[in-house]
C-alpha cells in the first residue's frame, strides 16, 4: 500500500507540474508537498506524506517529464492541461494502472494548493495536496 501511496503522490505531483507549459505560475526550483489521500470504504484515514522536489526550467516546459519514471510499467499520460492566470488544470491517464483523473492547482507566490479525484478500476480516490517553495534546487 505505502508503494501504492506513494505512485499515487508522484502522480500529483506529475499533474501539477505538468500543466506548467503555458506560461507557468510555478516558478522553478525546490519544492515541498503535503500529499494527503482520502478513499471511500477506507476504515482509517492514511497519513499525509511530506516529499521534496526540484522542479526544472524544463519541467514546467514539458508535461511528460513530469510523468514518474520509477515504475518502467508506467504509461501515464497528461493531457486537457490548461493555464488560467495561476491557475492549472488538466488530466492524466495511466492505462497499465488502469488510472484515470483530473486536477486542479491554483498558485499564490511561494505556495499552492492542489486538488485531484483519481479512478482506478472501481476504486475512487481524492488527493489534496499543498506546496511551498523552498529556495533553489541544489545538487
């Protein structure tokens, strides 16, 4: 489950990186997210999980860069993104994992706030997450 949760929360975070091609609201550089997940029929709420990120120049220039590479099964796909003002929507696919869903990201400066329903087979998810910027990626 916790490896589960955890492709999960890249896709979030692949969807709202990756709807950065028009004219980006999210300014590059290293990021940390709070991903928090809800499932119907779930009997305990699942503990939010904190990551860290750099976020490239060509990250937000290139939706599939975004997409997790650590899963070499993974087929995700972003598409129907769309910039208004700060803020993203779009929709990603991922047909091995038989996973679909949308999201929304609005950015204010340093921070943003994310929401994304998910479907994967019957199962239906909601994943809330939130970012603030920390400074410039470091190698």
């Amino acid at each position: 489950m916790r490896k589960f949760l955890m492709f999960v929360c890249a896709i979030a975070m692949a969807g709202a990186a990756a709807a950065q091609t028009q004219k980006s609201p999210q300014k590059p550089g290293k990021w940390q997210t709070k991903t928090e997940m809800e499932m119907p029929g779930m009997p305990m709420k699942m503990p939010a999980v904190t990551t860290e990120v750099c976020v490239t120049e060509a990250d937000l220039a290139d939706p599939q860069k975004s997409v997790p590479k650590g899963d070499p099964k993974s087929d995700c796909k972003v598409s129907a993104y769309k910039v208004s003002g700060n803020t993203v929507t779009w929709a990603m696919e991922c047909p091995s994992q038989k996973m679909k869903g949308t999201g929304e990201a609005t950015y204010t400066g340093d921070s943003y706030t994310s929401a994304m329903k998910m479907e994967m087979g019957e199962q239906k998810m909601t994943m809330k997450v939130s970012g603030k910027w920390l400074g410039t990626c470091t190698k």
